[in-house]
C-alpha cells in the first residue's frame, strides 16, 4: 500500500478503532460516504485550478497576440513608408538625369 501510484483513501466504515492502513493512508475516513466528499471535493479543487491556469494561459496569449499584431502593424507601416521615400527618390533621380541628358539630345543641340 505504501508504494502505490495514486492516493490511498481508506473507509473501511463506521470503526473508532485505527488500522496500519489508517495511518499509512492519503486520507481516512470514518465511513465510504465521508471518503466519498473527499474525492468530489478534492476533484472540484483541481477542476477550478485547471480552469485558472486555463484561463491564465488563454489571458496571457491573447495578450501576446495583440502585441504581436501591433508589432506587425508597425514593420508594414514602417516598410510602406520606406518603400514611397525610396520610390520618390529614385524619380527624383530618373527626372534629374533626364533633365540632364535632354540638353544633349538632337534637338536641344540644334536649337543651341
């Protein structure tokens, strides 16, 4: 009985005297009915600290997923930006040199 996996409830009913078993026991009770609320009891305690950590669990993750989407705002915003500042550069420079090779072309020549 002392290496047994699981808890040991002993109701063996309706005794006043104590066995070995009473005393090596998880938990003794005086009859099948009190070891009974034991166990529903016991059960309702780890049903409600599965459902706190269930819901810890869930807080925490819908919390890290708002952030995570805010993040991912943010790079998109941050790369359209940086993609329109690099777009306009590059036709700043495109009309500048086409200014500057306009001058040199067939036309601009003969009017000179």
């Amino acid at each position: 009985m002392c290496n047994l996996e699981v808890p040991l409830i002993l109701a063996i009913g309706h005794t006043s005297d104590k066995s070995i078993l009473d005393e090596i026991a998880y938990h003794s009770s005086k009859t099948p009915t009190d070891a009974a609320y034991v166990i529903i009891s016991s059960l309702e305690e780890r049903q409600m600290k599965i459902n706190d950590t269930y819901q810890y669990i869930s807080d925490i993750s819908k919390d890290q997923l708002s952030s995570i989407q805010i993040n991912i705002q943010w790079y998109y915003d941050e790369i359209c930006r940086l993609s329109r500042d690099k777009q306009e550069e590059i036709q700043k420079k495109i009309a500048s040199r086409y200014a500057s090779i306009s001058q040199f072309g067939p036309s601009s020549i003969l009017n000179k």
